[in-house]
C-alpha cells in the first residue's frame, strides 16, 4: 500500500473527513469549490475518491437518494483507519518543517 | 429558473454515459451530476448546465469509470445468461425436432444455395482480374454501320496490329492472335486432335500475365514452329519426360519445337487454350483470298498495352484513323471502341464475331443469380420468422416465468435475438455440410466451378458467418420484440394469443413467400421454354441422325473418295458429303464484289464450302434455282449459291445468273436457299454465300438413316476407319449436339434457375407446414366445440384451410404481373423468342395450389378428425 497521498487527494481525504458519514462526491466538490474557492472538476473529484478507495484510505457504501438526483443513490465516503494516519503523518510532516521555517522568513503570527 | 421546473439533463447524454461506464459506478455518479444540473440550472440558467453537464459526460472518461475486463467488484452475470440462453435454446430445440428441423435446415439450404451462387458469381466475376496490367490492357473491336446494318466484331484485321505499332504515342505494346482450328498433332506414333489454341507472338506474354514454368517468355514465341503447351497437355503428349526442346509433328506437314510450358493459370481467363504456337508459324489456309496485310479479313485479335494515365480516347481516335485510312468501303462508317480487359468478359456481350475459344459471359446471367439468390434467402428467412413467432406462443409461459423473476423487456429480447442467432449460425454449420455434399455434383451438372478444398473456402468464411449473424439477427427482430411484449401474468395463464387481425405480419410474410415462389416457378418455366425453343427451333436444315466427323486436310485429300464409298457401303447410310463449316457457329468470310463493283465497294459474306449432296443430306431448301450438280461441270469453278439474307443484303433483283467476284474468282449465282440458322439464334441470320470447295474441308457428314441402331453404325464407322486412315484419330459427333453447344450457357442459366426455383418452393412449402401445424393446433378447441355442436368433417376442412388456400390466391394475383414484366425483358435479348402464354402463368398456379393443399391436408385431416373429448377434456 501506498501511503504517500498527492496535495489534491489530501484536500479531498480532509473533507470527507469532516464530512464524515455524509461525504459524496459532489459534497466534497462542493466543498472544496465554496471553501477553497478552486474550481474543480466533479469527475476529477469522483477520479481521486476512486483512487483513495484503491489504496484503503476511504471507504464506500451506496447511500440515501433525493429527488434532485432523479431517485440515483448517493455512494457515501468514509475515512478508513488507514486514512486517519495517512492525514495524521501528512500533518505531522508538515508541522516538522514548519518548525524548521525561521520566523525572520515567515512569521506565522504576523502574516 | 426555479426549483420543482422539469427541467432535466438531455436523456441522450445519459445513455451516452451509460454506454461506457461501468454498472456499479454509473448510478452514483449519474446521480452527483444530475444534482449538480440542479442546482447549477437554478443559478446559472439551463443552458449553462446542460453544456457543463455533456462537458463531464466526456470528463469522466477514464479507467475507473470505464467498462473492462478487470471487474472492479463483482464478474457481470451476462456471461451467466448468456450460458442460459444456450441452454434453453438447445432445450427448446429438442422439445420440437420438426420445427427446429425446418427451420435450422430451411436457412442451411437457403444459405448453401446462396454459397454456390456466390462462388459462381465471384468466379464470373474474377475473370482476367489476375493479370497484373489489366487496367491498361485493352482489346481493339470493330463495329462497322452502313445504312440499317450494324455488324460488330470482336476481331480485327491482320493487318491492324503492324500499323498501330509504333505509331501511337502512348500504345506501349501491340499484340495480334488468331485461334489455331483443329489440328492434328504426333509424337512418335501417337496421334492427338487438339483444338483449343491459338497463335500468338512473343509479345503475348509479355502483355497477359501467363507464366512460364519451364522456357523463356521472351523467346520462347520467337520463332517460327515454336509451340509452348500447359502441364496436362506436356503429360499427355510426353509422359513424365521433359518437353522442353521435343518435337510434335504438326497436320503431319511439319515439325513444331516444344520452347516453354505454362504454369497453373492463376485465375480463369477470357482465353480457352492448352497451346500457343508462334505467331509466324500460322499460314494463310488454302483459298483465302485474303492475306496477312488485309484490312477486310476480321480474324484477328488485337489486344494492346497502353501506358500509363494516358487518354483512352484520344487512343481510340488515333486508331480508327488509321482503321479508316487503309479500310477500302468509305460508305461504312466504321468505329474501333477499345475494351478494356477487365470489362472484357462480362461486358462483351452485344459484340459478334469472337472466334474460336473465347469465352465471352453474360453480366444478365449473374444479376439474374444474384436476385435468385436474394429471394431465396429472403424466403429462408420469412421462415425463420414465421416459426419462431409461432413457437413462441408455446412458449408464453417461460416468458412469463422469466418477466416475475425480474427479466426486463430489453433481457428478453437480448435473448431471443440470441437464440436467433444462434440457430442462424448453427444453420450456417449445416449450409457448409449441405455446400460440401452437393458442390461436386453441382459443378459437374450446371458447369460451375466450384471450390471442392477447405482451403478454398476459407477465405470466404468471415463474409458467410458476417451474412450469417445479420440474417440471424434481422430475423430475430420480430420474434423478439413480439415475445418481449407479453403480459407476465397472461403469460403465465396461457391467454397469450398470436394477432388475430386479418393482416397480420405473419400472414404477409407467407403471401411473400408464395409470390417469391410462383414467380420463380413461372419464370423457370418461362426460361426452360425459351431454351427448349432455341435448341429444338426449326433452324432450316436437318439435324437429327447426323453425324459429323473432323479429319485433317492431308487424310481428307487423300481418303475422300474411299471413305465415301466405303461409308455408303452400309445400308443405313444414305449420304456422305463434305463441308467446310457445320451450322456450330463458325463460317469462312470474305469480300464479294458485283459484277463492275469498283474496288471499294465489295460486300463482306459469311461462306461454306460444301460437297454436291450438301443441300439434300441437310435438308437444305432451295428457294430459287439449283443446289450444285454433277451435271454442270463449272460448278465446281464457279458456281454460287447465296442465302436470302445475301439476297436482300446486296440488293438483287435478279439474283440467278448474277456475276460475282468472290474468293479470287469470278462467280455465277445459280440457286438462292432459304435462311437457315447457322449461328446462336441470339443473332439473326447473316448474309451468306455456299461454294464448292476450294481449299479442303475438314469435316465429313453422314447422314444415318432413321430408325437404325446408331452405336453399330458408329462401330461399322470407326472400322472402316482404321482400316483406311491408319495413323489418325476417329473423331465423330452427333451434329445435334454440337448445335446444343451453343446454347451451352443458356442451358446452364435454365438448369440453375429450375434448380433455385424448386429451392424456393421446397422451402416455402416447409414454411407452410410449420405454420399451418401451428395455427391449426391453436384451433384445437374450436375445432372440437364445432365438432360436438354437429359440424362435418368437410366443413371444418374447408374451414381450417380456406385462409391459407385465399393467401396462395392472392400471392398468384400479384405475382402475374411482376413475372410477366421481367420475363418478357429478358426475352428481349433473343432474336427467336417464344409468346408468353397462359400456360406459364396457369401451371405454377396448379403447381402450388396442389402442394398447399397436400401440406395442409396431414395436419387439417389430423386436427378434423380428432376425437373431440380428447381435445376438450383438459379444460
């Protein structure tokens, strides 16, 4: 398994995080669309989910339906186990180079 | 825009998705686009969305969505049913052998006749396509007009070829040949009749594409008696000795130097040879006037290789200038059209004049066959149709079983459109076996070349199993959305009935039938009449009990006198004559010009030689004057008798006593004879002259008197024979069938049309049965109800069958008039043709009517006579 995730599947695993029981696929466009202010494809979204679900990080079920979607189930996303540590890792990564950033370069504060 | 509007995504953008996403994915996705549509429509208006939701349609493509073989969860349960289709589909077969029998066997025979005609039409077809330079190879023709008379020619003169050579800017080679007569040829003490050759020079090779195996092809036509012969010919002259370098004693006169032999013909040619001498090797025959510079003698092919992307026309143009340059009668308008090689052979019809072994086809012919085969299919198929529907009816309850376990429309009809095929292919197994049972005795009966290896045929497979699965699919249409359409619950209590309104499709289908098949009887009738006419027409001589022997000029000079008496000898034998040509289709031809004609102005006339009793062994007719006669010694020198045609041709009043300069004498007309036929009654009677020999024939005829035991005479023959001419073949025919040679491809055409159109009926009739079976059986009930309120068993006959005897009616009715129009086209073609009568239209009639009613009168009987307790007791 692979457990290194790219900057957009972090983006996307984060929110179906948050979301947790209620992420689908045009949420967590939606999400990142309102809340980011990136524009993004639904179907790369959809793409990305995909892929997390090959490498274990989400899970899917077939969910409830509304009558905006013409009576089509929803396919809900959850955040696995292994998702948690990958999301975890990545933000502890993080946290350790910023520690390395000098405050004259970028001080968090401030900014 | 607001919410609750029924506004929706294009539905062709969903199936568009649908189509290539897999299952499990298309539904959650479909649902976050439409959602998406949604709300985007609300605010951006529909447009915008309807565009960005087409836009992720397309976005969406790529390997998670995407159908594969790499199921992502679950195997698809479509190769599962498929497994089922199968199985109830070989089920069903073995529940109903008969229908399933008719049916499969139907579509074989209609699919194996379909196979024989494709082959020979692909045959036809592909002749002289093999030659590599085919597209710029083209035949010089003739066609010569003067007033009404039109005469065209497929040969040139002699003298063409020499001066077209080198002189056209744009003509890369020029090759002449003429066909070699019957010749004898000798190695040791062995003596061959071979006729099927020509001369030809060495450029002839190199223009067609006829390989060598052993010899140069630049040289090996270079000199003069060289001859170069193909394999079965080497073997049989030579053994399994190698020709190359032998001798073969030539008409016993010369000596000819076997210089190369030919490989396999890749393909079928227009051409009919086992030989080709060298062109210098041919010598003007004794007596022709004309010689190797003539430009009235047409007996010559002339057969020229252009070059590349050069103007046929202006070629065309160039050549008949020349033609008319050197061409003496300037009151004939003469045109020289240039044919190409690949238009040769099917395209040459009209043309006269071929000469010996060309074979010219008939692009009618083939259109004929295909359209035969076209409707043989098409009935195959109504077949396939009709039962399938009726047996469905048996099968409402699966049907229904299948809908309550949640079959959908679209499954059943998947399924029946399978099982359709399926038979359809398993029809095809059985065509192949059908093809492969019939083809040698086909090939030999119709003479049509059939391939008899599985490597021959292999190439064809693909397009037969591609035409195979269509049938089988269009077939299945009907049945499939019929069947597809039953209530569950009708279904599962049997109250499923067939339409029942008069015109059901069913119904149309079988009156198609019956007019496919009345028309194919009536014009089979109509054909083999016309043929018969041809053959047995009264051709202005007499045919039967003569025989005619070919014998080569030196025997003929040297045993004439002896074999005549000898021959006599036997009482049952009247006459003994000799001739230079024998009503088969050849005749000399040369220049005649009127007494005090200038030279320009002569008259081309087809000419026999022939012997004193010529005109009473044959039956001739004299119409005006006398035959030739011992009485008159200058008969012999100058005599002359003309036919009507010749007659009205040059214009004489006063025919007898005429002078005439023909053949380099000068000549008195002294009898005028009827017309007879001595060509293909394709073409009317040609102008012609009779002589008495001037060269010497090479046929003897003898006329048998009737009644008398012809093998013991032929025996009594063939020892006077070898008691006289001791080194040379016996070779006599009936003269009969040399005439029904040339109707050899109409034979042919009549043989297959009878062949397809029994086909047809047979298969028609196999229809009837299965649908009649059925139909009446749905009747049961009704039948045994009528029965016990008192009705007679001939009531309920006329009852059960009265709809189908109407269907055969009315098929007759519009059938008539479809036959009458294409039949009296085709019999436009002939120049003797027999009326249309109400014979042809009357006895298809009988025909069908009398084996609808033998079909329906098993299952009617059956059904009428039943007991009806039996039939009623289940209720």
């Amino acid at each position: 398994m692979r457990s290194t995730i790219g900057e957009f599947e972090e983006i996307v695993l984060l929110v179906v995080a948050a979301q947790h029981d209620q992420a689908y696929g045009l949420s967590v466009t939606e999400a990142i669309e309102e809340q980011l202010k990136r524009t993004v494809k639904l179907s790369s979204v959809h793409t990305s989910l995909y892929r997390l679900e090959e490498k274990g990080l989400v899970q899917s079920h077939i969910g409830d339906t509304s009558t905006e979607r013409g009576g089509r189930k929803k396919r809900h996303f959850i955040i696995t186990p292994a998702g948690k540590e990958a999301l975890i890792k990545a933000q502890e990564d993080r946290d350790q180079l910023w520690k390395q950033v000098p405050k004259t370069v970028i001080d968090l504060g401030k900014a | 825009m607001k919410k609750g509007n029924k506004i929706s995504p294009p539905a062709w953008g969903i199936a568009l998705f649908k189509s290539y996403c897999r299952n499990e994915l298309a539904d959650s996705i479909l649902g976050d686009m439409q959602e998406r549509f949604h709300k985007e429509a609300i605010k951006r208006g529909a447009t915008r969305a309807k565009f960005n939701f087409i836009l992720s349609i397309f976005s969406f493509i790529n390997r998670h969505t995407l159908r594969g073989r790499s199921g992502r969860k679950t195997k698809s349960n479509s190769t599962a049913m498929f497994r089922n289709y199968l199985l109830i589909t070989f089920r069903n077969l073995k529940k109903r052998p008969v229908f399933s029998f008719i049916n499969i066997f139907g579509l074989a025979l209609g699919l194996a006749s379909c196979m024989i005609i494709y082959f020979y039409v692909q045959h036809e077809l592909g002749t002289d396509q093999f030659h590599s330079k085919a597209d710029r190879v083209y035949k010089v023709s003739g066609i010569f007009e003067s007033g009404n008379s039109r005469r065209t020619t497929m040969r040139t003169p002699p003298a063409l070829a020499p001066h077209i050579k080198g002189r056209i800017s744009g003509i890369e080679r020029v090759t002449r040949m003429r066909y070699a007569d019957e010749h004898i040829f000798g190695v040791g003490d062995h003596v061959f009749s071979m006729d099927q050759g020509f001369y030809a020079d060495s450029v002839f090779l190199d223009v067609f594409d006829f390989e060598l195996q052993m010899g140069n092809p630049q040289t090996a036509l270079r000199d003069p008696n060289s001859i170069v012969i193909n394999e079965a010919t080497a073997i049989m002259l030579f053994g399994n000795e190698n020709p190359m370098g032998k001798f073969i004693r030539f008409n016993n006169e010369k000596d000819l130097e076997v210089t190369g032999v030919f490989k396999e013909f890749p393909g079928n040619t227009h051409f009919k040879f086992d030989y080709l001498m060298s062109f210098n090797t041919f010598v003007v025959p004794e007596g022709y006037l004309a010689d190797l510079t003539s430009w009235g003698w047409t007996g010559f092919h002339t057969y020229i290789l252009l070059s590349p992307n050069v103007n046929t026309a202006e070629i065309e143009a160039d050549i008949n200038d020349i033609f008319k340059a050197n061409y003496a009668r300037s009151s004939v308008k003469v045109t020289n059209p240039l044919i190409n090689l690949r238009d040769l052979y099917l395209g040459s019809g009209d043309y006269g004049n071929l000469g010996h072994n060309i074979l010219i086809g008939d692009w009618k012919t083939l259109y004929v066959l295909c359209v035969i085969a076209a409707l043989v299919l098409l009935i195959a198929g109504f077949n396939f149709m009709n039962l399938s529907t009726a047996i469905s009816i048996k099968r409402a309850k699966e049907i229904g079983m299948r809908k309550v376990m949640g079959a959908v429309k679209g499954k059943i009809r998947q399924q029946f459109l399978t099982e359709s095929i399926i038979l359809a292919l398993t029809s095809f197994l059985c065509a192949m076996a059908i093809f492969a049972l019939l083809s040698g005795f086909i090939s030999n009966q119709l003479q049509v070349p059939l391939p008899d290896q599985a490597t021959d045929l292999l190439p064809h497979l693909p397009l037969f199993i591609a035409i195979t699965i269509l049938i089988g699919f269009l077939a299945g249409i009907y049945p499939s959305v019929f069947l597809s359409s039953f209530k569950p619950i009708a279904a599962l209590k049997m109250k499923v009935q067939g339409s029942n309104s008069r015109f059901s499709l069913k119904q149309i289908l079988t009156a198609t039938q019956f007019i496919i098949s009345v028309s194919l009887i009536s014009a089979s009738f109509i054909v083999v009449d016309q043929i018969d006419h041809m053959v047995n027409h009264p051709l202005g001589f007499e045919r039967n009990n003569v025989l005619k022997m070919n014998i080569s000029q030196n025997d003929m000079s040297e045993h004439y006198r002896v074999l005549k008496d000898r021959f006599l000898a036997h009482t049952e034998i009247t006459h003994v004559t000799r001739a230079s040509h024998t009503f088969e289709g050849g005749a000399g031809g040369g220049p005649a010009w009127l007494q005090g004609a200038s030279q320009d102005d002569s008259h081309q006339l087809s000419y026999y030689q022939t012997g004193y009793d010529f005109a009473e062994l044959t039956g001739l007719q004299m119409q005006e004057g006398r035959y030739f006669s011992k009485d008159f010694s200058n008969d012999w020198e100058e005599g002359m008798i003309l036919n009507e045609s010749a007659v009205a041709y040059m214009g004489l009043e006063q025919p007898i006593g005429q002078r005439i300069r023909f053949n380099d004498r000068d000549r008195v007309v002294i009898g005028v004879v009827n017309d007879f036929n001595y060509r293909s009654l394709h073409t009317p009677i040609a102008p012609m002259a009779i002589v008495m020999p001037f060269g010497t024939p090479e046929r003897l005829l003898i006329k048998v008197q009737s009644g008398s035991a012809i093998s013991e005479v032929i025996a009594k023959l063939e020892q006077d024979w070898n008691t006289i001419v001791q080194d040379a073949p016996f070779d006599l025919a009936f003269m009969e069938d040399d005439i029904q040679r040339m109707y050899e491809k109409e034979t042919q055409l009549s043989g297959l049309v009878s062949v397809f159109a029994s086909l047809a009926v047979i298969l028609a009739i196999l229809g009837l049965y299965g649908l009649v079976s059925f139909s009446v059986q749905a009747r049961l009930k009704e039948v045994g109800i009528r029965k016990v309120h008192g009705a007679s068993t001939s009531f309920l006959l006329v009852l059960l069958s009265k709809r189908f005897l109407i269907l055969v009616l009315v098929a007759n009715l519009i059938a008539w008039p479809l036959v009458f129009l294409s039949t009296s086209q085709w019999l436009e073609g002939f120049h003797y043709r027999i009326g249309l009568n109400l014979n042809h239209f009357l006895l298809p009639f009988l025909i069908l009517t009398g084996l609808t009613i033998i079909t329906l009168s098993h299952q009617v009987l059956k059904t009428a006579l039943a007991n009806p307790v039996d039939v009623l007791r289940n209720e």
